[in-house]
C-alpha cells in the first residue's frame, strides 16, 4: 500500500491556508490568527499570575459546610478528598472497613426488631399524611415459620460484633436519635425499635484509636478483634441474604413502613460482596458509608496533584442538628465559601429532632438565616441540591409533591420540574435575604455519585480560588 504524501496529510489540508487565497484575505486572515493567540496568551498568563499570587498567599482556603443533619456534609468531605488529596484518602480508606461493617449490622438489627414487633403482635402506628391506612383488624396476620425464628436466633453473634465495633471507634453520643426513612418521615417508625445512631467526635480520631489495630481476641471477655468481626459476618452472610430476600419480612418492612434502602449506610444488597472473609471497601463503599459526628469536624486538605499542588484548604463539617447550630457562629468569620447542602429528597420527611418541622421547610429556614447573616455579606454560598437520586426515586414511585408542598402547585410531578421550581425559591431567598448582592452559585447533586459530583467540585474549586484571590487583592 502507497504512502501518504504530506501534500495528501488530511490535518495539514484542514490547517493551510485557503488555495486561491488573495493577498488581502491573507492580511485578514493573519490579523485574525495574531489576535486569538494574543487572547489565548493573556488567558494563560493571566491564569499563571493567579496561581502564583495564590502560592504567595499562604493562608488556607476556608470553607464551611452547612447544612442541617444527613444532607450529605461528610460525603461532600469525602468526596475533596478522593479528588485532591488521593493519597491520604487511600491511607484512610481501610478503616472504613469496620463502619460499613457496622452500617450492615445496624440495618439488620433494625429489620429483625421490626420482625419481632410484627410477631408479637404490637400494631405499626400510621402517619397521619398516608393516605389510606389499613386498620391492623382488617388485615390477615402475617404468617411466620420455625425459619425466621431461627434466623433469629443464628444472626444473634452479630450484636456482639456490632458492640466491639463501637467499642473500637469510640462512641461519642449513643442517644442520638435514628434515621431510618419512614414514608412521610425521617423518624423511626414508633412500631420498631430502631437502633440509636451510633455516633463519634470525628472520624479521624476514631481510625486513629490503638484499638482499630487488629489485637488478638479476649477470650473469656466476649470481644473480638476487628478481622473476627469480619469473620463472623462472613459466616452470618447466608443468613443475612435469608432474612433480607424473606418475602414474609418485606411484608413486614412495607407494612410497618420501613424503607431502609432509602437510608444512608445501606449495604444489604451488596452482601456477597461485603460479608466475606477479604472485604476491603471501593471507593464507593465509603462513599456511601454512614459515620454520624457531632461537633464541628476540621479537616485539612492538601492538594496532591493539578496546579493547586501544595495548596491547603481547611474544611469544617459542623453538626446539622438544632442543638448543634450555635455552635456555627464562630466559624463564619474569615471563612471564603459556605457549601450549603439542601437535601432535596425531604420534602416529605420530618426532623429527627422535631417530628413537628418538615425537612425541605427547615432547609429554607437555615438558607434564610445564612443568606441574611451580616457576617457572611461578604462570603461566596453554594448551594447543593442534594439526594437527587432519592428524589428522582420517590417521584417515580408516585410519591406526589404538591401533598407536601402546596405552593408547588400543578406543576408537573418530574424531578426536573421539581428541581427548576426549588432552584428559584433558593435563588429569590437569597436575593431578597443577602445584605447586599452576590453572584448566586447552584448545582443539582448526589454526593454518592462521586464521578458527577468531580465535576461539580472542579467548577466550585475554581469559583472559591478566584473569590478567595479577589478578597486578598490580586483579582480585580
């Protein structure tokens, strides 16, 4: 076969000038080349100067993550991590092994109490949003075997390791309410005894305990190491799959109203994978793993690689429940950004805290006081949109949003129409809210999906970089 000459080079035919060109088209034609690559230099220099002045300016980046409790903070966190800092997030991630571990524990325990309630007979109390409660009289009992009483009795190990796996990492307030999802709600369902939510000060803290090293196991004192932990729900994992593919116990959930799939730290249908002898977490897993802090959480991120290598940013996690928001204040000052996290999938969900507030309502109340706050007139917000995912979920399921927010009015029942609708209630609060005007930053999200959410950090980093180089005077 005959060779191409460069006369035949299809890039250089895109590139040469035009054949019959005149000379007063060339002069044209090279005025308009001298000027985009006198544009396309000023950029760069432009943006060269900009990281330089930033190198210069060796005080951190701060940004404060807001938001009231499980609006996805953490896994915001998690996710600079795994995008600027991969190094240490790979050093980190082993520990997560024992909270995913935990998670799955948790969600078991909450499946056979709910059994329990259901075979003792104690009726499910119903919200009164549902539509057409069925009256515990009217309705056959379900029929339980000698197998669910013995699943009951086989998974028993499990709450042992669930024990020393909090003994291990630290339990800092074991009276905090649940968060099973409840339709209608995000307390427990008053028919199941939920587990409390098992939280610590700070994750860090937590995977740098002495006793989250493997020890040899304390026999006669009923503790087991953390690799006996993971032997013992590999050996639990039949029973496990079992209980959870029961139909006779997904009666039960759906009778009582128990959505756990709909619950951060659910790892149920990835058994197989998770209760083996080798587990060792993705990326994904801890992602989605759930590790509830209180307090406010500083975490210092130094920038691994891309041109911000070197540079360090300082993020708070604050506490999102009520009892936790005094706690915010002190924190606003010389902060450059607030990442503000507004689960969007709460519409038709109460406060853990205060079954009498729904959730979406509580979020508008928090971005009022934000918005409004002198302190921060002159910080960058961004809003989040959190938990589209199970908000796409619940509208597909026929969950209908204007039965929980009337001024929704007929609009269409989508997430896109529900997404546009929420955007502009955020974006007029925080015109008519702020103290003085600012650029108005939003992004549809789901902090889980790590992949999308990569490109709505890089979008944000770049906007905080350039606000954060204007307030130190070298944008203008």
């Amino acid at each position: 076969m005959g060779r191409l000459s460069i006369e035949h080079d299809p890039l250089a035919c895109m590139t040469a000038p035009p054949a019959n060109e005149t000379w007063e088209q060339k002069l044209a034609r090279e005025r308009r080349e001298a000027e985009a690559k006198r544009i396309s230099d000023e950029i760069d220099q432009k943006l060269k100067s900009e990281r330089a002045a930033l190198k210069r300016n060796k005080k951190p980046v701060k940004v404060l993550l807001l938001g009231q409790a499980e609006s996805g903070k953490s896994t915001t966190l998690k996710n600079f991590q795994l995008a600027y800092a991969r190094e240490a997030w790979q050093q980190e991630r082993t520990s997560w092994r024992a909270v995913i571990q935990l998670n799955l524990i948790r969600s078991i325990r909450t499946i056979l109490d709910a059994v329990v309630q259901e075979m003792a007979g104690n009726p499910p109390s119903y919200d009164s949003d549902d539509e057409n409660p069925v009256s515990p009289t009217s309705r056959p009992p379900l029929q339980f075997s000698e197998k669910h009483r013995l699943l009951k009795f086989r998974l028993l190990p499990l709450r042992r390791v669930e024990a020393d796996l909090k003994r291990r990492l630290g339990a800092a307030s074991e009276e905090i309410s649940a968060s099973v999802s409840v339709h209608g709600s995000s307390t427990p369902e008053p028919g199941v005894d939920v587990p409390p939510d098992f939280a610590v000060r700070s994750w860090k803290d937590a995977f740098q305990k002495p006793s989250m090293s493997p020890k040899p196991s304390s026999v006669g004192h009923g503790q087991v190491d953390s690799d006996d932990a993971t032997d013992v729900i590999a050996e639990c994992r039949e029973d496990i799959k079992a209980l959870w593919e029961d139909p006779v116990v997904r009666q039960v959930l759906k009778r009582r109203n128990v959505s756990i799939e709909e619950s951060s730290g659910f790892f149920l249908n990835d058994i197989d994978r998770i209760a083996v002898h080798s587990y060792m977490p993705t990326d994904g897993d801890v992602m989605r793993a759930r590790l509830r802090t209180v307090g406010v959480q500083e975490h210092r991120i130094t920038f691994e690689e891309g041109p911000d290598i070197g540079h360090e940013w300082v993020i708070y996690d604050v506490g999102g429940c009520r009892t936790s928001r005094a706690a915010w204040v002190p924190y606003f000052e010389d902060v450059n950004a607030i990442i503000f996290l507004a689960p969007v999938s709460g519409f038709d969900e109460r406060l853990a805290e205060d079954p009498s507030v729904n959730r979406l309502e509580d979020t508008f109340l928090l971005w009022k006081s934000i918005a409004s706050s002198p302190l921060l007139a002159g910080t960058a917000i961004i809003l989040f949109m959190n938990k589209c995912d199970i908000l796409e979920q619940k509208v597909k399921r026929g969950v209908v949003v204007r039965k929980y927010m009337p001024s929704y009015g007929d609009r269409e029942n989508s997430t896109t129409h529900v997404l546009k609708y929420l955007r502009g209630k955020f974006k007029e609060m925080l015109k008519q809210y702020s103290p003085r005007p600012r650029p108005f930053y939003a992004y549809a999200t789901s902090v889980v999906d790590t992949k999308a959410t990569a490109v709505t950090l890089t979008s944000v980093r770049d906007a905080i970089l350039r606000d954060h180089l204007k307030q130190a005077d070298f944008v203008f």
